[in-house]
C-alpha cells in the first residue's frame, strides 16, 4: 500500500493529469521519484479496472477511431533485439471517441498490426447497445477488424486523407504532409456522409499529447517501460472522462453527458478508485492492455 497522506497523493495525481512528467512532479511536490511511479501504475491499473467495468452498454450512436504513436525507450530504428525482447520500440494507442459525449469508451495499448486491430474492434462491439456509424481512418487493416468484430451490424466508413509533399527545409523538417483533400469511403451500411469524421477523435490526440508528457513530441520524457506508459493512459482516460469538465458539453463531464455520472468527479473521488482496490487486492497488470500483462489474466 502506497503511505502517502491523501493529501500528498491527490497532488501528485493532479500533477500528472495536467501534463508534467515524473522528475517535474517529483521536484513540484518534493515525492520520492519511485514512489510517484508507484502511485503512477497503482491507480493506473485502478482506473483500468474501473473503465473495463464501467464501459458497458453505452447507447452511443456515433464512433470515430484513430491511432496514437509514441515509444518506448528509444524509437523502432534504433531498439536493438535485446532491447525489443524488453518491450522497447514503437507502441500504439487505439483509441475509440463518441464525438456527440467526448467519452472514451475504450483504448488499447499495443502493436499496429491486424491482431491488435481485431482485438480492439471486438472491444469496441462489445461496449456499445445500438447500431452506431463508425468511422476510422484508411489503416488496412480496420478493413477486416470491422466485419470481424460487427459483423454487418455496423454502418461503417473510412475517411482516407490525401497528403502533399512538404518542403524538407530546417523550418519544416517535423512537420507533417499538408493535407490536400479527403475521400470517404462507404464500406458496410449506410453510413450518413456528413457524421463520416475523424476530427474529434483527432482532437483528442492533441490531448493525450498535451495531458501526458510521455506522449509530448520532441522532448526526452518518453516511457521507459511499456507498463508506466499503459498505466498513464488508464489514468488518463479515467481523469477525462470522469472528471474533466468540457465546455462545449455545458459544463458536464463527458461521463456526466453519457448517464455515468451525476456529476464531475475530483481527484479525491478518483484515487478512490486506488482504494478500493487495496480493500480489494487485484493482481498488478490484469486488466492492463499490454501483450505481455493480458498472459497474466490466466492466473
């Protein structure tokens, strides 16, 4: 059990949902470094269990899903097999977004490839009480996720961008392509081309970006272990949706805006998660969504 004072703990967590890394909360709250990364995966794997739970049955009637990069310890190229065996390497996050309540109902952590486009898929299906309109981008491998996971029980699309080049000068050199139109793509159903959108889903990425600092891009605050990384999105994901006020939802929470919620948690409510799990002693990393930690739900 972590022994920090509530007090010490609802600082240290309001530290890192609002974008600071490990070393800054550590400096900002004068927290043991291992101890904040303790408190990190504990109330990370809390947060996973309760969103695994609580996401169910939900009467979304719209979906949007995207793909977030990030790494871990170095990035792809340069991750010898030693270190690759260890987790290190490029890692994705698969994110699902009802763009009418902002909620998240699912996310996954894990590879880019079609296995993990299934398994995703699937998870979303399960979630979700009604039909809905899907849209995801032009990632091949959604092409057979979707059927797989809804069958033809879905009305689904893809909006595929279409890049220009960039000019590679000093001043553009981390810039990506300038995007100079959109095809949409009518795949199962009939899905309403004016809902078929990836932008709030997108949006929502310059979140996670802004709200992790792992995920922020061209600083050196990258994960050192694919387990601090996943247990930082769970925190996340549950701090979004529970406890982040949105304004263009009226001041509710997107949890709030989904009937979850009666009304926009604190961080004190949210650690609360962390201690009904130490009533409640839960195997580290059951419910975190890694490779490596799912083998462990066996046990």
């Amino acid at each position: 059990m972590n022994r920090l004072s509530p007090e010490k703990r609802a600082q240290v967590i309001a530290c890192l949902v609002e974008g600071n890394s490990i070393r800054a909360t550590v400096r900002m709250t004068g927290v043991a470094k291992n101890t904040v990364t303790k408190l990190l995966v504990d109330l990370g794997t809390a947060c996973s269990v309760h969103l695994d739970v609580t996401m169910r049955d939900l009467r979304c009637e719209r979906v949007q899903v995207d793909e977030l990069w990030a790494f871990v310890g170095a990035k792809q190229r340069n991750v010898s097999d030693e270190k690759a065996a260890q987790g290190w390497g490029d890692v994705w996050t698969w994110v699902a977004l009802d763009p009418d309540t902002k909620l998240v109902p699912t996310y996954r952590v894990g590879g880019r490839d079609p296995e993990e486009a299934i398994a995703f898929m699937r998870d979303v299906a399960a979630r979700l009480r009604n039909r809905v309109q899907l849209t995801t981008d032009g990632h091949r491998p959604y092409l057979t996720a979707v059927p797989a996971a809804f069958g033809n029980k879905v009305d689904y699309a893809q909006l595929v961008k279409i890049y220009g080049s960039v000019d590679r000068d000093r001043a553009a050199r981390y810039s990506p392509g300038i995007c100079i139109g959109a095809e949409r793509h009518a795949i199962i159903g009939n899905p309403d081309k004016a809902h078929v959108s990836t932008s709030h889903v997108e949006r929502q990425n310059l979140t996670m970006r802004m709200s992790m600092r792992r995920f922020t891009r061209l600083t050196n605050a990258f994960s050192k272990k694919v387990e601090n990384l996943t247990a930082a999105v769970s925190l996340h994901f549950a701090y979004y949706n529970f406890c982040r006020v949105h304004q263009s939802l009226g001041g509710k929470t997107p949890a709030m805006a989904a009937g979850l919620a009666d009304h926009p948690w604190n961080i004190s409510e949210l650690i609360g998660l962390l201690e009904s799990a130490e009533a409640t002693p839960i195997k580290r990393g059951r419910y975190v969504k890694t490779r490596e930690q799912r083998r462990a739900i066996s046990d």
